[in-house]
C-alpha cells in the first residue's frame, strides 16, 4: 500500500523523509516540505500555524513527555482532574496522526 504525499504549500510530492515536516493548521495536521514550512512560517499563515513540527526529533521528544505526562497526572490527580489527562493526549493523538497518515508512506 502506498500513498504519494504532496506539500501544502508548492504541492509537490513529498520524496524523502528527512524532507517532511508535519505541523498542525487550525487543529489540522498537514504535511510540507521543509523549506517550505520554513517559509509559511515567516508568512502569514503564521497567525494559525503551529510553529512546532509534529516529526523528526523535536516532536518525537515532545511526543514522549506527553506520555509520561499523561500517565504521571492519571497517577497522581484526584478522581475529579484525571480528566485534564486528555490535554496530554491531544498531542499523542496529533503525532500518531501524523505518523499514519504521511510519515509511513515516505521512505527514509
Ligand atoms: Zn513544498
């Protein structure tokens, strides 16, 4: 099974791994190029961009604290405030997202 990726911004395919970046737009996971991220960044899409990639080593790293966190506050809240736990989880959600539904379809 495979899917071709196609940038957001240039809408070119997406070839390699290290040139993907995936970021969320009004709460909407969308992939780019690098340089082209870096561009829309500096642009006016700025405004609703999230200025933190969902891939590579950044968003792995945040990734795993999300998981940690979310785990650590169902373990110590009160009954009351375990739900604050699914605020962790959004960010999981996001980076799963991403890994399914781009990330996996680009070789490295
Ligand atoms: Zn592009």
């Amino acid at each position: 099974m495979s899917k071709t990726i196609y940038c957001d911004k240039c809408l070119k395919e997406i070839k390699v791994r290290d040139d993907l970046v995936t970021s969320t737009l009004l709460f909407e996971v969308i992939p780019y190029h690098e340089d082209c991220y870096t561009k829309d960044l500096k642009g006016i899409k700025t405004l609703f961009l999230d200025n933190q990639p969902l891939n590579g080593f950044s968003g792995n790293v945040l990734f795993f604290l999300a998981i940690i966190i979310a785990i650590g506050w169902i373990v110590i809240a009160e009954g009351s405030l375990k739900w604050l736990s699914l605020l962790a989880i959004v960010p999981i959600g996001y980076r799963l997202y991403s890994y399914y539904n781009f990330e996996r379809y680009i070789p490295s």
